[in-house]
C-alpha cells in the first residue's frame, strides 16, 4: 500500500486533473473516513467526466459519509442513467431507500439487481455479505406480499367452486421469482399458438388408466426382454460422428441410456412386439402419431445407475411424450422447465418434450419406463393431417433418412 500510494502521488504530480487519479485519491480519503477531501476530489473527477457512472456511484458514497442524502440519491440516478444495471449503484439505491424506511422500494431495487447479475459476481468477495442482504429483503418482501394476497385471492377461489387454480397459480410463482418461465423451442418443427405446457393435466388422458391398471403386466414383459433379449437392447442414441453431439457427447452410442422398441420412427420391430403383447395391445389404443418414417415410436427406455440425461430438447411441438414408470429406484428426477417430478410406478404421466427437460439416476440399479409419442391433444384432426402430409414430404424432398430425427 506505501508503494501503490507513492505510485499514485507521481501520477497526481503528472497528471492532477485526470478523472481516474482524482477517483482513486477519493477512494483512498474515503477509506480513511476523510469524506470531506473524498467529495471534493470525487466533485472534480464526475466534472472532468460526467458519462462513468462509477465516478457517480463513489460521489454517491461521499455524500452518504456527510450526511446529505437527498444528494447522495440524485448521485446515484445519476449514475443508474448512465447505467441501469450498474452494480454498486443499484445496491447504493436499495440501501438509500431501506434505511430511508422505503422497505419495498428498497426489494424492488435489489431485485432489479438480482434478476441479471451473473453468477460469478455473487461470489465476488467484495459484493457477497451485500448481495446476501438483498436476497434476504427481497425474500421477506416477497412473502410479505404473498400473505397480503393469501386472503383475497382465497376468496376469490371459493367463489368459483374452490378448484385450483394453475395457471394463475403458476403466473404469481413466476411473478414472486420462485419459478423461471421456460417456452416451447423444438430442434426443428414449431407449431404456433400451441401454449407450452410443461405437464399436461392427466385427467386429460382417461386412455391412460388402462396403461396404469396394466402397468404390473407391463413390467414384467420388460423383464422378460431383460432376461431373454438383452441382445435387443440398443443405445437410444446413435447419432452420426458428423453430426453435432454437444451435450450428448457421452451417452451417444452408449448403452447407459438404452431402448428396447417396439416401434422406431413408424417401423414395427415385430420380434419385440411379439414378446410384449399386453404393452404393444395398449399401444394400438392411444392417440400416436401416424408419419411415414418418423412416428410412431415406442420403447422401453432404460437409464443405466448413476446417469444423467442432460438437458435438451424435441424436435416439434406437435407431438407430446408419455411417460409410464416401471421400474424406479430411490433417487431419480425428472425437470421439464420449472416442474421437477419423481417417476412412480404406474403413474403416466404426459409432457411437451420441446420444452427443456432432463433426467438421472443417482441411485445404483437401473431405472426403467415405457415411453411413446402421441399428437399433441390441443391439435385438430385437420392440424394432425397437415402436419402429417408436410413433414412427410418434407423428409422426402430433402431425402432425410429417419434416423436424421424429425
């Protein structure tokens, strides 16, 4: 420190009315609890250059050292006009407005400064214990606000008929910030006005109760195939080297994430269907797709002991994905978008896969689910034609082979 500050006075000696010198010499007065001389030299730096907001934002400081804080706000906004998302400063406006006894203002302030600071600048030495403190405000704000709205909102459910609420429901976690929207972003086809909808309600789908009261039946065909058809098995993945793998770089072609099917993109594989009559007789009954080459597919998915199938998403919105849990040790997960889930046996579930997803199995044995794609319900018939006959010809026209994924 004795060298940077003999450092610093050569640099005043050369160049006394540079901006960045009378800063760092205000910055030093300041530490040393000198805010008058600090004000002073922070004064002529903001003068020399009025458009850096740090120049604003240690002014600011000054002013709050001597006392005069409608000054020290105005420095601020000043600073925060120059830059909106300026770190200190938004922390400086926050404190101003909390310990000016302006408690929401003050959460509305830091959580403007929350939504977008990169992670790395929370673990910043300097800004943790601060940006800690504006968690704390904004969470207590938050649940402040949640408890005034508990009542009203209360009543207004009962009015109509006490049934929850989902959307709404799901509106106001995103609004509190306990929920990141997530939309709709298929790899290929996307299909507008479709809502995205993570977890489609199953009471949507009665057709789903026959795969639910058969799922003990539907286990034990997919144990047989374990027992004797392993050879059956495949890597769900096996994408051509020319191909970009990206985050699948490690499952590709590898047998931690296998499929047994018993359709593949419209093509019937009929030894495995032979041996699972009861899953391939409940098949025939849902709503699947119906695309030359593309759909329907079918299969056992089998997702080896402590694997994570990052996350990704599908290939068009048009087609919704369901699930059918057999086989399901202790920790294992299942997120789409904001919605995290555990599979248990014999609840279906039904999900838009074009909305980022991701699951594992931390546990030490294999985890495994029928999976099979059906239109998604919010299609009409003429929709579910159209799309047909497009992506067909589509593939067709650029002579796609099926394993190419649409």
């Amino acid at each position: 420190m004795a060298e940077s500050d003999r450092i610093l006075v050569r640099l005043a000696q050369a160049a006394p009315h540079h901006p960045a010198v009378l800063n760092e010499l205000g910055v030093r007065m300041l530490n040393r609890g000198v805010a008058d001389q600090a004000h002073a030299l922070f004064e002529r730096a903001t003068t020399a250059n009025p458009d850096h907001p740090a120049l604003w934002s240690n002014l600011a400081a000054s002013y709050k050292a001597l006392g005069r804080r409608a000054e020290e706000l105005d420095a601020i906004d000043k600073a925060l006009k120059l830059d909106p998302r300026h770190v200190s400063s938004l922390l400086q406006k926050g404190t101003h407005l909390e310990e000016s006894g302006n408690v929401r203002g003050a959460a509305r302030a830091y959580a403007n400064l929350l939504s977008f600071l990169p992670p790395e600048a929370a673990q910043a030495p300097h800004l943790k214990e601060a940006l800690a403190h504006a968690q704390r405000v904004v969470d207590q704000d938050l649940a402040a606000l949640m408890a005034t709205l508990e009542e009203p909102l209360a009543g207004i459910r009962e009015r109509h008929g006490g049934k929850a609420q989902r959307r709404v429901d799901r509106c106001l976690d995103t609004l509190m910030g306990k929920r990141i929207p997530y939309h709709s972003k298929p790899t290929w086809m996307y299909m507008p006005e479709l809502p995205a909808i993570d977890f489609f309600e199953r009471a949507d789908f009665p057709w789903l109760d026959a795969f639910e009261v058969a799922t003990g039946d539907i286990r034990a065909e997919l144990l047989r195939v374990l027992t004797a058809d392993r050879e059956g098995l495949q890597p769900y993945l096996d994408f051509s080297t020319d191909l970009p793998l990206d985050q699948f770089r490690d499952l590709n072609r590898s047998r931690r994430w296998s499929a047994y099917f018993l359709w593949n993109q419209s093509k019937k594989v009929p030894d495995h269907i032979a041996r699972c009559p009861v899953t391939a007789s409940l098949l025939e009954t849902a709503p699947r797709c119906r695309i030359e080459h593309r759909a329907p597919t079918a299969f056992y998915s089998i997702l080896d002991a402590n694997t994570r199938i990052p996350a990704h998403v599908g290939v068009t919105n048009t087609r919704c994905t369901v699930h059918v849990p057999l086989v399901v040790p202790p920790d294992c997960g299942f997120r789409v978008g904001s919605t995290t889930r555990e599979w248990v046996p014999g609840q279906a579930w039904v999900f838009d896969d074009t909305i980022e997803h991701e699951a594992w199995n931390l546990s030490d044995t294999p985890r495994a689910i029928l999976l099979f794609d059906i239109w998604n319900p919010l299609l009409t018939e003429a929709e579910r034609d159209m799309i047909k006959t497009a992506t067909e010809i589509y593939a067709a026209y650029y002579e796609l082979p099926p394993e190419h994924g649409l």
